[in-house]
C-alpha cells in the first residue's frame, strides 16, 4: 500500500503540484537541490548493483558446503540456520542408522544425491576422513553447522539403534528451539519494521507538504 501511495505522489501528485506553481514568482537556486539527490541516489544504486554483481558472481563459483558454511556465520540469521541444520542433519541420520547403515554405507548412500546438495558433499568429505583413518569428530569442527553434539553420539560406543533413539531425540529438542528462535526473531523485526513503516509515512507526507509550502511561498 505504501509503495502504491508512493508511485501516485511521484507520478501524479507531484507533477500536479509542480504546473501549479509553475507561474508563481520563486527565488532563484544556484543549485538545483533536487536534481544532485536524483544523482546521487542513481549512483549509489549504481554502486550497490555493482556491488552485488561481484558477490554473486563470486557466489556461483563456490561449492554448496562453503555456501552453507557462511550461512551458519551470519549476523542473527546464521544462528537461525545453525539450529535449522541441527535439526535437518541428525534427523536425516537419525533415519540413515534406524534403517540399519554404518557410517561408511550411509557415504555409500549419500553418493546417489545430486552433486550439489549438501549431504552429498558432507558424505563425500566423511569418506575421506574414514579412509583416512580419521574420526568423525573433524567433521564436526570443521562445520559450524554440523551438531557438536553429534561426536558424543558416535563416540558412546552403543548400537546403532539406540544412536538412531537419541539421535530423533535431539532433533525434535533441536526443532522446538528452532521455533523459539524464530519467535524471537519475529518479536525483533515487528518493531523494526514499524519503525520503517512510520519513517516511511512521515516522508511522503513531507513529500506533498513541502512541494505546497514552497508554491505558497512563491505566490506571497
């Protein structure tokens, strides 16, 4: 609604305001005002799509693990995303040791996935720590958004299905926090958001009352 607002006043009230008051009599301005801001704002927008054509072209080149990785980094949102994948990554191998695979079958499975999906490239990196010798537990720190609590689970040493139990544990405890976090993030930016809304009518009421002051001025 503000934006139809918006569009009316620069398309229709605007141009109304301006033929009114073209005969009246009005101060001359060295510096037309009115046109630097055109420019300006046209070149910072200029500036920004420069700006975010060099990120995305940047981002195109990078695999899906790296993009996931500065998701779980993020400024409010990264924390969000960490829990979300909390939740997406023990519940999928929650489901992946209740059907009766290893660590070393579930590569084996996670081989079949599209190339550029997530699990398929945790499942390609986990197979080159088994078969390096390694443990999992290098997985886990090198990932912000794999579970730390994931290596206490393999490391207890107990079957698989019991892994499976407390594994679909953790992730319904992991989605109940993922719901809090985002309460409490909505709590955050209804508040913003109004104060957005409130700045942004304030403007267009300054936009029609100060194109009519000014006719007024020129015509006393």
């Amino acid at each position: 609604m503000l934006i139809i607002i918006m569009l009316g006043i620069k398309f229709w009230l605007k141009p109304t305001i301006n033929n009114f008051g073209e005969d009246s009599v009005r101060t001359p301005s060295i510096i037309n005002w009115t046109v630097v801001g055109e420019y300006s704002l046209i070149l910072v927008a200029l500036i920004i799509v420069l700006y975010v054509l060099k990120i995305l072209r940047w981002w195109s080149k990078q695999e899906t693990i790296t993009r996931h990785h500065w998701y779980s980094q993020l400024l409010i949102i990264g924390k969000i995303y960490r829990q979300y994948s909390y939740y997406y990554l023990s519940f999928n191998l929650s489901l992946l040791l209740k059907s009766g695979l290893d660590l070393k079958q579930i590569c084996s499975f996670l081989n079949e996935f599209d190339k550029q999906s997530l699990l398929y490239q945790l499942g390609q990196q986990l197979r080159e720590l088994l078969d390096a010798g390694s443990m999992p537990d290098e997985l886990v720190k090198k990932y912000p958004f794999i579970p730390p609590e994931l290596k206490l689970f393999l490391n207890k040493g107990e079957t698989l299905e019991n892994i499976s139990n407390e594994l679909a544990v953790y992730s319904e405890v992991s989605y109940r926090k993922l719901l809090k976090l985002i309460d409490k993030l909505i709590e955050l930016v209804q508040p913003i958001l109004f104060i957005v809304i409130a700045i942004i009518i304030v403007g267009t009421y300054l936009t029609i009352l100060l194109p009519i002051y000014q006719t007024l001025g020129g015509l006393y």
